[in-house]
C-alpha cells in the first residue's frame, strides 16, 4: 500500500497547485526563453548566421563535444548511485542514467521538474521511499552548486584583472553593478527578510508551516550529509572531479570547432575557457527551459571580454557559436530523452 502511494503524492501536490502557482512555475520560465531568444535574434541576419555555421563549423569536434557532455552526466549517475547505496538504495548505474537523461529532456519542457520526475522513477522502479530519493537527489545539486561555487571563486581569483579591465571599458555597466551592490535599499531588504524570518521562527515554532519546512530541511540536511558519512567518499569525489571535468573538456571541444572562438584560446588561453564555461554555468540558475536564452547571453558576454584583438568575433559571430553549442546539447537531450522513455515503455511492458 505505501509503495503505490508513496510515488503519488508529488503528483497530488501539483494538482493542488493554484493557477498563479502553475504560472509562476511554467509560464514565467518559458517567457523568460521566449524573451531572450527573440532579443538575441532581433536585428540578426539569420541566414548569415546560418551561413557562419555551415562554413566555419568543424562538427568533429562538435562530436567530441557531445561524447563529453554525456560522460558527464553518467558520471553524475554513478555519483548519485553512491549517495543512494549509503541510503540502502541499490540501483544499477544503466538505470540511473537513463533517470538522468530523462531529467535533461524534462526540464526542457516543464523547468525543475525533470527532477522530480527522476525521484519518482527511481523510487518506484527501487520501491524505496520517495522522500528518501528525493533528499539524496537534492544533496546531488547542492554539491554541485558548491563546486560551481569554487570553480568560480577560482576563476574570478584568475580572471579578475580581465574582468576589471573590462568593467573600466564599460564605465555604464561599472557604474550600474556599483550601485546595485551599494545600495541602500537592497541590503535593507536582505536584512529585513533574514531578521524576520529568524523571529518568525523563534517566535511560533510550533507553527504548521514552520515545521513542514524545519521538516523539510531536515530531510535535505540529512540526505546531504550522507555524503560525510558513507563509504567510498573517494569515488564520490573523482566522479564529480571526472563530471566538471568532461563539462569543462566538452566546451573546449565546442569553442575548438569555430576558428575565432578557437582563436581566442590560443590568445588567451585555457582561463578564458574557464570564464566562459563559469559564467555559462551561472546563467543556468535563470529559470528558462534548459537554459535556453540565458546560456547564449551569458557566453556571448563572456566572448564579449576576449573579442576587441580578434577581428571577426562580432555579435553575429557569436550568436551563430552560442546558438549552435547549446542547440547541439539541446538536440542530444531531446533524443536521449526519447530513448529513455521508450526504453521505460519497453521494459514495462515486457514485465507485464
């Protein structure tokens, strides 16, 4: 009775949902792509960008590039197979990748839910407890918010005089973060969130909406500190080391297959690849259908630090580079995501 419950009541929670909450949820994210993708075309020729594709594009690399990129999302199952053995969970590595590939090609239809679609899979398929899954799944993406947390501290550390030099060039965008982070009204706000936050807790603890969500953090507390205390921390560590690794690789790949972009490796080296793969990286914390929209933005910014001695590696340039880089991906998540689900069907119905 509990297994057959246990996977239904996610979905129970989003019949719940409001109509304002199914807005913000899916509405907002997929304006947010829409509006960004139409601003990144908008004045563009798109059959010279077609053009740029056709003529400057070597797609061996193109390939590499997507073998890296699927390399790392198997290394992110066999990292996430860990998480859930320490758990009492023992799912096979082929299973757990096809969750991952099923969630990539999710959230490009309905954005965050790929990964509840991927607890759900796994704790049905397991017959373990879906909250259990869940946490674990949750402490897989605070892991990775903190290695892109140091990746970046790193990479801003390396980068920081281009980054000012930059800035100085533009003095409008410097003076427009200045006021942003100095002003008066944003840290008041901050402020006034976390104080009274602090003395609604403190104050009604035994309050039904503050102890679902005490609740809720000690679940995800524990299903990341199981991390701490499970056996092979080792192998969790090189499977994450091996998951940045190939994300890393797989967009050198991607910028050896356009000469300019090439270019500005030789220029610059491997530390303007780590700046573009950062700041790429952060822009996938908009909420879009699969980054798309703010992946483009966010590379053709940080192209725009390294295009003024590399004639040609105009904004068209660029846009034809983002575009095709992330349309690949977006291609390969669509397809692998197809597989997944077929596969799923086939193997249900063979049980059967």
């Amino acid at each position: 009775m509990s297994q057959q419950s246990t996977p239904s009541a996610p979905t129970a929670a989003r019949h719940r949902q409001s109509p304002l909450g199914l807005l913000l949820k899916y509405g907002v994210p997929a304006v947010i792509t829409v509006g960004l993708c139409y601003l990144l075309v908008k004045g563009m020729d798109l059959r010279e960008m077609w053009h740029t594709i056709c003529t400057e594009c070597d797609f061996r690399w193109i390939a590499g590039n997507i073998i890296l990129v699927i390399g790392a999302q198997v290394a992110r199952a066999a990292r996430w197979r860990l998480q859930l053995r320490a758990l009492g969970i023992k799912a096979s590595l082929w299973v757990l990748s096809l969750s991952v590939f099923g969630t990539y090609a999710v959230n490009l239809v309905f954005p965050r839910l790929g990964e509840i679609w991927r607890t759900g899979f796994v704790a049905q398929r397991q017959k373990a407890p879906f909250t259990t899954v869940f946490g674990s799944m949750v402490a897989d993406r605070l892991a990775d918010t903190v290695a892109v947390g140091l990746i970046s501290l790193v990479t801003f550390f390396l980068a920081g005089p281009q980054l000012m030099s930059y800035l100085g060039q533009n003095p409008q965008l410097m003076s427009r973060i200045m006021s942003l982070l100095t002003s008066p009204v944003l840290w008041g706000c901050v402020i006034t969130v976390l104080a009274g936050s602090t003395l609604i807790c403190v104050k009604y603890p035994q309050n039904r909406v503050i102890s679902t969500l005490r609740r809720i953090w000690n679940g995800l507390w524990k299903g990341f500190a199981v991390i701490a205390r499970m056996r092979g921390k080792g192998q969790w560590l090189f499977y994450t080391i091996i998951l940045w690794a190939c994300y890393y690789l797989g967009l050198g790949c991607a910028f050896m297959s356009f000469p300019l972009t090439a270019q500005v490796i030789a220029l610059h080296g491997l530390t303007a690849l780590l700046v573009c793969f950062v700041l790429t990286s952060l822009s996938m914390l908009v909420p879009s259908n699969g980054g798309i929209g703010p992946w483009q933005w966010a590379m053709i910014f940080a192209l725009g630090l390294y295009s003024a001695d590399i004639p040609g590696l105009d904004k068209s340039y660029m846009a034809s580079f983002a575009n095709l880089s992330l349309g690949v991906q977006t291609i390969s998540s669509i397809i692998l995501g197809l597989f997944t689900f077929a596969w799923i069907a086939l193997d249900k119905r063979s049980k059967r």
